[in-house]
C-alpha cells in the first residue's frame, strides 16, 4: 500500500478478523505433532478497480503489475502444491458489471474452509455483488454460490476477468489452520438442516488413489456396527451438510471429507484414520476447536493403497459410545 501504483487500485480497506492465538487442548500423550496453538494475524478485506481475477484460483494482479497474494493465501502456496504461475499468461476478457467476488472451487476443504468464509464476509460488504465461478464448477461450489446470491447473481467463465470493481477478502496463509471466527461465519450463513444418520463413516472406496487397502473390508465392519457409510465426495453439498448437523460420531480416513465437520452441531467424537505414509492433523485441530472429542488410529503400510486399518480398533471405538464407555 506504501507504493502509490498499487495503491490507486486499491478505493477501501476493511478490518476482516482480529489477530489471535487459538489453543487446542489434545490429551497430554499425543505425540507433539498434534499442533497445540495457532497464531492468527489480523487480516483484510479490499475494495479494488482495475485488476484481474481468476475464476478458478480467485487470483487476483494488477494490469500489468503485481499478484495480490491475499488473494491466494500465501507465496508458499503458489510456489509449491498449488503453483499458480502461469495464470497470468492466460487469456483475460473484459467483464462489464460488477462488483465481482471470487468464488473459486480450488479443492472442498480449500473451498470449505478458507474461500468460502472470505466470500461470506465480501458480500457482507457489497451484499449485491456478483459471485465469479469456473463454467464446469463442482455442483457443491455451483449450490452454494446459488443459495448465497441467487441464479442470477452467478457469474461463469474459464477466462481470467478484467473488472472495474472487485471484493477481495484475504485468505488464512497458513492452510490447515481453521480461525474459529470462520467456523462461526459459515454456520451463520446457511440455515441448520439435519438428517436422520448419527453415526457416519466416510469411505474412501470409490477414491482408489486415497483408498485404505482394506477399505471394503472396514465398510463391512461399520454397517455391521450400525454406521451409515457415505461417499462424501458424490453428495450435494446440502445433503453433506444436512448429514453432519445431526452425526455424532464421524470415522473416516483422512480426506476433504472431514471438512464438513464444521456443519457437526452435535457431534460427540472424531475417529480419523492416517495413511501409512502421511500425517496431517488439520481435522485433529478442527475437532478439538468444536469441542469434539478426537481418537485417531494409524494404518499399517501395504503394497497398494493407503494401508491396512485394524478394523476391531473401529468397531471399539463405536462400541464405546454405544455403551457409554468413551475415554
């Protein structure tokens, strides 16, 4: 903002959410990996002119000038898993009307928990602004851009945008770390609906890449156990919502699924299943920031897919909260 070519695009600048450290209070022996504390830094919302927008990332540049990286997250994010550098030789059209805000579809958990919350506060700033899309949107970005602003209001291109007037709000740097702030704004602005499900688990079957090796097998276990299996991945984003407001117990693999935890009003305990191979404790961290307990189980390596689970370490854990002995 000190440099007065950016700043000229730049015509409001907004307090979005107040720096913080957010605890998590996981039992004394997890090992330290499970992160006890994050540090929030107080973050912006913009009214800009004259830039250009991504549909599909919700990048944003300036003609011929520099990439806002508020728009994206963080310089690690660009440069790395999700390298966005060649968005700016892409073919950029005018798009008359406006102000348009980013709705970009960049994975469910990113979507989930980092776009989606940034769009929410936009459009508590301009309430009538149009809502930019990629044109072959997943149905859950398409679903919930329609709920928030109406058909109408829903804006479709794969070209990069050059608009006159844009919301830009900033998104978390840190991906995997969940402001309990955003949590709150995206509760807020889709009305409670529940199911009639209480236990869920969240299979990975029909993802062979991510799939546990005894996959089928531990679906077999949990129907048996009186769990409600679901593809997440295959469900309107209303359906995946209305599931989670009721569940009370939620297993599964580690995946984007678990995002959804958001939506878990009255959930009582997290069962998360790691790969072999990897460890992330994103969902391990959300839970505990809902006040939901939180188990987690390690598969053993296999030759294919993410490992083998035990399935009698599943099965006791849902025993456990059948009977009342959860501890």
């Amino acid at each position: 903002m000190y440099d007065s070519e950016i700043a000229r695009h730049v015509t409001e600048f907004l307090p979005r959410t107040e720096p913080v450290v957010e605890w998590y209070d996981f039992p004394a022996d997890f090992p330290p990996q499970f992160r006890r504390s994050g540090a929030f830094d107080e973050r912006h919302a913009y009214r800009l002119r004259d830039v250009l927008v991504s549909p599909h990332t919700g990048l944003t540049w300036l003609p011929g000038g520099p990439i806002l990286e508020e728009s994206y997250g963080s310089l690690i994010r660009s440069l790395g898993w999700g390298d966005i550098r060649h968005e700016p030789l892409l073919r950029a059209r005018r798009l008359s009307g406006g102000p348009i805000i980013a709705f970009a579809p960049t994975g469910y958990y990113h979507w989930l928990l980092e776009v989606l919350p940034a769009a929410i506060f936009a459009l508590s700033i301009e309430p009538e602004a149009l809502l930019l899309i990629p044109s072959r949107a997943p149905a859950y970005a398409s679903s919930a851009a329609e709920q928030l602003v109406g058909p109408s209001r829903v804006v479709r291109s794969d070209d990069i945008v050059h608009v006159d007037s844009c919301v830009m709000a900033a998104i978390e740097p840190l991906s995997g770390f969940v402001q309990r702030a955003e949590i709150d704004r995206l509760r807020a602005a889709f009305a409670s609906c529940r199911a009639d499900t209480e236990t869920i688990y969240i299979s990975r079957l029909k993802d062979p890449r991510r799939a546990l090796s005894n996959e089928a097998d531990v679906e077999r276990a949990m129907r048996a156990a009186g769990a409600t299996v679901v593809y997440a991945q295959h469900l309107p984003f209303e359906e995946q919502r209305a599931l989670f407001a009721n569940a009370r117990t939620v297993i599964a693999p580690h995946g984007a699924g678990l995002a959804n935890l958001v939506w878990a009003h009255r959930a009582e305990l997290v069962v998360e299943v790691f790969p072999a191979a990897s460890f992330n404790d994103c969902y391990a961290r959300l839970s505990r920031n809902l006040g939901i307990d939180y188990a987690y189980v390690v598969a053993s390596p296999a030759d294919e897919g993410a490992g083998v689970v035990p399935v009698d370490r599943l099965t006791a854990a849902l025993d456990a909260v059948r009977f009342g002995n959860r501890g």
